[in-house]
C-alpha cells in the first residue's frame, strides 16, 4: 500500500526538486546593489575562514617590548603595570543576603579586561576576581602609571 504524501517534499513555494530556490521578497537587482548605509569595515558575518579585515588602519608598533601601548589606559592595563604588587581590592555583589561588599588584600598576579587575580599572602589562596564587581582598588606604594597618550601631565 502506497503511503500518503509519500512523493511529496517540502519545497518552499512550490518548487520541484533540483530548481534553486528563490528568495521572493528579494530580486537580484537589488543584491547587486550596494547599501547606502554599508560599512567600510569588514562584516561579522563573513563566511567561516574568510579572512577579516581590520576596522582600524594598521599602526607602526611604537611600544617597546615588555610595555603597553601609551595610547591605552585600561584598569587592566594600569593593574598589569603593577604586577607584583600588593592590592587591596573593594567589590561589591549585589542582592547578596550574607555580604553585599566584601575586601580582598593579596598580591597582584594577573589581570585581565574582565577579570583580576591575587593571591592572599598569609593563606596562599588565590583568587580571581570579576571586574564587574570591582568599587576600587588601592596600593600602599608608588603605582607605575603611562599617562594617556596624548595626555597633558
């Protein structure tokens, strides 16, 4: 016994089997065009092991190795510029019904743009702190700071 429906597939709108789809509310004239609003930077959708280009022109490199740029002053670029040394860091959680702000003092081991890593000197425990808590930080000595580039000091 023949089944129902068993010589029919789903073809969006109709087409048969080995036609190319068309998409209706397209026409071709208008994917030759381009956009009024189409970006001069590369799309983040490009096709899987494409390259991309770059959004920003290609700069000399100006720092000198083991440094940051000077055009950039991030907290975890200033905090990877003290390394080493010992931190006390104030955080903040929200709706936290046993501590809504909590201190950590530890050394200052890594930091990175979301996240920061001490560890305590009397325990040994380390920790990895997230940015997004973060009130403040102070050092009890002099911090290596690069201002701004650009920056009047």
């Amino acid at each position: 016994m023949a089944q129902p429906y068993s010589n029919v597939m789903a073809q969006p709108y109709g087409k048969a089997m080995g036609q190319p789809y068309e998409n209706p509310m397209v026409s071709p004239a208008s994917m030759a065009k381009p956009s009024p609003y189409a970006s001069p930077y590369a799309s983040p959708y490009a096709p899987s092991g494409s390259v991309l280009g770059s959004a920003t022109p290609a700069m000399p490199e100006l720092t000198p190795p083991g440094q940051l740029p000077m055009e950039v002053s991030y907290i975890e670029n200033i905090l990877r510029l003290n390394l080493g040394k010992e931190a006390t860091i104030y955080m903040t959680y929200e709706n936290n019904t046993e501590w809504n702000a909590k201190v950590f003092k530890g050394v200052l081991e890594a930091a990175g743009r979301d996240h920061i890593v001490i560890s305590d000197t009397d325990t040994g425990k380390r920790y990895l702190l997230l940015m997004v808590n973060l009130d403040y930080i102070t050092f009890d000595e002099e911090l290596n700071y690069i201002p701004p580039f650009g920056a009047q000091s």
